[in-house]
C-alpha cells in the first residue's frame, strides 16, 4: 500500500484475511475482463472498489430472467463494493485521483487514448501514486493498426482461429459460448496484478500491466501456435485425439470419455465388452486410433447404448475418465462442488437472496474473507466518494 499516504481503513468484511487483505483496487473497468479479474482480486482479500460512469456497466443492461438485476453483473461483480464517478466532470476527476493516493492497484479497459483524454493516463496516475500498479485491459494491445479497434471475446475468438478449429470438417466456424476468452484474460489479469505487486515489494515502485483480448485468445492456443520452419502453412494442429476421446451418444444422455494413456484404453476397452480391440496391432496407439476412429467409433456408441449416460458413468468409476453431460444448473447441488464450498448463498439489497460462486482459489493459511454480493449502482457512494 502507497506508504506516503496511509490506507484508509477499508469497509470490513467478514471472516479470515486472504493473502491479499490490506490492498485496495480501484476497477474502472466494464464487461467481463476487467471486471472479473478484480473479483478474483476480491476473492483474496483486496478490497475491491467498483467504479462506474453514472450510466452503470454496460452489463448491467444485458439480458436476463431476473427483472431488476443482470445475471452477468452479479456473478461477474461479487465482493466488491460500489460508487458512481463521471470522470468527465472535474470535481468527479479530482476524487478519483484523491482515491489513487491511497489505492494499490487500478484496471481499467479503455481503449488506448481514452485514459489520457479523461486525465487518468498512466504517467499522470504515476505521478499522483509512484507505487501504483496500473493494469489497462485492451481488445487488441496499446500499438499497432488494431489498437484504436474495440474488442470483444467472440471476435477474438473468431479472428484467432478458435471458432474455425471448433468446427467439424466441411461445416462453417462455431463460436465457443461462454466468453471463454474474456474469463481467460480475467485470470492474466489477476495473475499478472500479483506479480507486479510481489515485485513492487522488492523494488518499492508501481509499473503499467497490460492484458489484451488478443493475447488471451492467442494464449489459449499456445499448444497450437508452433509452426515448424520447414512445415507448410495448413497443417494439423487439432490437440483431440481422434473420434474416441470426445462425447458420445448413449442410452439416454451424452458422456465424454477420454481414453488416451493404454490404461485408460485397455479399461475402456474391457467394461464396453470390446475387449478384442486391444488386440488390433492398427489400434494400440492414440494415433492410429485417430487414423482409423471411423471403424471403431460404431462399434464403440453400439456398446455405451446398453446403458444410460449415468449409470456408464457409474461403471467406469476412477477406471475411465468420463463425464455425463450436465446443465450448469446441476451445479448448484452437484455433491463436489458442495464439498469444495464453491456455490454460496448472497444477500442482496434488491434480489433479497442469490446463490452464486464463491472463489476460484483456495488458499490453506489464508483462505480470504467472505464473498459478498455485486453492488447495486453507487451503493457505497455514502461511505467512500470523497466529499466534494
């Protein structure tokens, strides 16, 4: 924490303190990336100040069954608190660099030029905080012809190759729901906050932190971008290992199975009754398996139709990695994640009551304070903007 300038002492939150008590984060940032990538500061004990225009975050407005709550906002936006800045008014401004004096961190996701325009550029937030670590999250980076460009996960995911590699062969790109590349950059956030802050405890100095959509998406794929030199352009660069490692049809419901170590295969194998395709001297590889997929994927959904996706799950134990098909909504009351304590029960001014994740960590010693429920729009204005 900025040793010139003492830490307010923040709002308290209950239960233990996480490795990230004491420090406050400062989140100018709106969406998914941002956002989350403070929650998960949050979850370690941060105190998380949320910091939106008078309009609110755009998430706030995106659709949902819940009529006076965006669904997206609350699981995006637990443990932290909220105010309303309009950085475009000056006494607005002036409070935000007030707060700067005594923050650790700051995110936000402006496009680059943006911060300079409203005055909380990164040389001029140095100045007012030497020690503050400054993380700007970007669609595309802060050079380059794209940088001026907005950038959202599906773009990424279809720019970068993703949506084509999801694809079945001859059918057209398939997005990846989810927002799998904004909750990826979420977690490069965090990641590379934490580091900047093991660092500044060595060197006593903030630096800028800088996570783009781009490099989230292209980091995601990092097993397939390597290109040989004496490769050509089009080669297989698909990780899956064929027709049999992937969902399958049964009974009743859907199962993945991934049978790719010969343990695994033999296994499978034996409790399907295909007990004569280990041996195949064509199948005793994952490779050739890949190759010849087309002989043995038949004969492999004619054996799982004896049973349902369940009761195969059941059978195949700790034996074959497999996992019946689920909604998300199985999740809330799955026995596993109960036992790991990842879903809890939220009070929240307007909804009355949610349940929702809790943490994405776990820390033994310092395990982290309570979560708590996404800020409604300002509800914190009271106790933390400063006085005008």
């Amino acid at each position: 924490m900025n040793e010139s300038t003492p830490l307010r002492n923040p709002l308290p939150r209950t239960g233990p303190a996480g490795p990230l008590s004491g420090l406050r984060v400062l989140d100018l940032s709106a969406y998914i990336a941002g956002p989350y990538g403070c929650t998960l500061l949050a979850d370690q004990g941060a105190e998380v100040i949320k910091i939106e225009p008078p309009a609110g975050d755009n998430l706030r407005k995106y659709p949902s069954t819940l009529e006076a709550e965006s669904r997206a906002f609350l699981g995006v936006n637990r443990s932290k608190l909220g105010i309303v800045l309009d950085l475009k008014d000056p006494a607005d401004l002036q409070a935000l660099h007030a707060m700067v004096k005594t923050a650790d961190v700051l995110v936000h996701n402006f496009r680059p030029g943006v911060p300079a325009r409203l005055g909380i550029d990164y040389e001029r937030l140095k100045a007012v905080n030497p020690r503050l670590i400054y993380c700007a999250v970007t669609g595309y980076g802060d050079s380059g012809p794209l940088k001026a460009k907005a950038g959202y996960d599906q773009v990424l995911q279809t720019m970068t190759g993703m949506c084509a590699m999801q694809a079945a062969p001859g059918q057209p790109p398939q997005i990846l729901y989810g927002s799998v590349v904004d909750y990826y950059a979420a977690a490069l956030v965090a990641a590379g906050v934490a580091s900047a802050l093991y660092e500044r405890e060595k060197s006593g100095e903030g630096q800028e932190v800088g996570v783009s959509l781009l490099r989230s998406a292209l980091a995601m794929q990092s097993a397939r971008l390597v290109w040989a030199e004496d490769e050509p352009r089009e080669v297989g660069r698909d990780m899956r290992s064929g027709g049999i490692t992937g969902i399958h049809p049964t009974r009743e419901g859907h199962l993945y199975i991934s049978a790719n170590t010969p343990h695994f295969w033999r296994a499978l194998c034996e409790k399907t009754g295909l007990g004569e395709l280990l041996a195949t001297e064509r199948y005793d590889s994952v490779r050739k398996r890949a190759q010849h997929q087309e002989e043995i994927v038949p004969r492999l959904h004619a054996a799982l139709a004896a049973h349902s996706a369940l009761e195969w799950e059941a059978l195949f134990g700790e034996e074959v990695p497999c996992a019946a098909a689920r909604t998300v909504e199985d999740m809330f009351d799955f026995p596993q994640v109960l036992a790991e304590d990842m879903v809890g029960r939220f009070a929240h001014p307007v909804l009355g009551s949610y349940r929702g994740f809790t943490r994405a960590v776990a820390f033994g010693r310092t395990p982290g304070p309570d979560p708590f429920a996404a800020p409604t729009l300002g509800q914190n204005d009271d106790q933390l903007k400063p006085a005008r």
